[in-house]
C-alpha cells in the first residue's frame, strides 16, 4: 500500500478569486501557502502513513460553490489521490482569520487531525488514529508546529575543518517547507551564521532534498547549488570575517 506523501489544503477557487480582487483582508495570502507548512509537519509527525492507499489528500475548502458533497471521497480508481470537501461553516471559519497566528495554526492543526482521524476509521482505523490523536497533538505544540531536518548527504566539513555546514529542512507556518544553511565552529558547536536559501518565506514549493544539486566549500563560502536543469542557481554562505 501506498504512504501519504502529499497533504494539503486548496482554496476555494471563486472566494480566493474575490479576495485577490477586493483584497478585503488584513492578510492577503492564499489558504494553500498559509496552511502548507502546517500539513508538513504533521505529515512527518506521523510518517509513516498509509491512511487509504493513496500518496495525496487535498483537504478543499467550500464557500461558494453550493454544489460540492460534504466529506471524504477516495480516488484510487482512477487517480489515486483523496480528497476531502469540508463544510461551509469549517471553510468559512478559515478564511475568518485575519492574521496567521497561534491561534490559526491550533486550528488547521486540530482540523486536519480530524480529518485524518475520520478517513483512518472509515478504512478501518488500522493507524489507531482515533486513539493518538491528543498524543499527536500534544507532540506537535512540544515542538511549536515546527520540524527541522538535516540533510546529512549535503552537509560539509572545511577543508580545513574548522567549520562544519548543516542543510536543513524547515518546515512550519512561517517558512512553509524551506531550506536552511547553519555554520558552525566545529570546537565550539556555536552557529556563526545562518541563512534560508529560499527568497521567500513561507515557500510552499516542495523543497527536501530534490532541489539540490550539490553542496561545497569554495575558501570562506559555503555553496548550495540547486534547481533544474542547468544553469544551477548557486546561493553562497561566507563566514563572517572574524571567523
């Protein structure tokens, strides 16, 4: 059976269609970006997941299209994706928050737990879903909705030793599904700079490991080369000059 390897929320395409034009809200974005790095962590959280034989949930917002059949449907058949088409008052309450705070992530959090809770019973509750879930919760306010994953195959020592280079993937609310460079002085363990690859936070493109080519020290810079094909768009990280 397959693992769930992609969990994420669409807008409601006419409602995200008005907001773009009237831009009524204090915190224009779409529900995708907002809520993307919400889905990854949860999703690493329980890796690994096979809720229904399929790799994709779309959790899909319903505002204004009164046509759309509340709940679960499985399209193994013929996509092998799931999607899950939530109530008017659920996807009017997401689109209610004004900012994307502590509160909003509780929520989505909360939402997508139940949703997953209630395709998990459905396929029989072989993942004990309903029984975890406030331990599952619980683990993720522990780590503050955010995961950080060393890419160790990218990870590089100085030529001369001194300095040690980790990439990370970072994934949350505010960075989405980002990557992250973290020098550090090897005889101290202390970070002496830090720097997202990534221009625009939060990212909602599926980063991880995919997009890097490669990884070198070039004298005092760190180098990450990524993206496809060539040319390779390369982000330098220079150590401070004090060090």
């Amino acid at each position: 059976m397959a693992k769930l390897q992609m969990l994420s929320f669409i807008d409601d395409d006419i409602l995200e269609r008005r907001i773009r034009e009237e831009s009524n809200y204090c915190d224009v974005a779409h529900l995708y970006v907002a809520t993307y790095g919400i889905c990854q962590v949860i999703l690493l959280e329980l890796w690994p997941l096979d809720l229904d034989g399929n790799g994709r949930l779309t959790l899909c917002a319903n505002v204004e299209n009164p046509n759309k059949i509340d709940g679960y449907f499985n399209w193994k058949g013929a996509f092998n994706v799931s999607t899950y088409n939530l109530p008017l008052d659920v996807s009017r309450r997401l689109y209610e928050f004004k900012k994307f705070d502590d509160e909003f992530v509780e929520y989505v959090a909360n939402l997508v737990l139940d949703v997953l809770t209630e395709i998990d019973e459905i396929n029989g509750g072989k993942n004990r879903l309903t029984q975890r879930r406030d331990e599952i919760l619980q683990k993720l306010r522990n780590c503050g909705f955010q995961k950080k994953i060393l890419l160790e195959r990218y990870s590089k020592l100085s030529r001369d030793r001194k300095h040690r280079a980790l990439v990370y993937s970072c994934f949350g609310q505010s960075v989405g599904d980002a990557l992250k460079v973290e020098i550090e002085n090897v005889a101290t363990s202390e970070v002496v700079v830090s720097k997202w690859i990534d221009e625009e936070l939060p990212c909602s493109l599926f980063q991880h490991k995919s997009c890097i080519n490669k990884t070198r020290w070039d004298g005092d810079k760190f180098c990450v080369s990524k993206g496809r094909p060539e040319p390779w768009d390369t982000i330098e990280v220079e150590l401070p000059a004090n060090n």
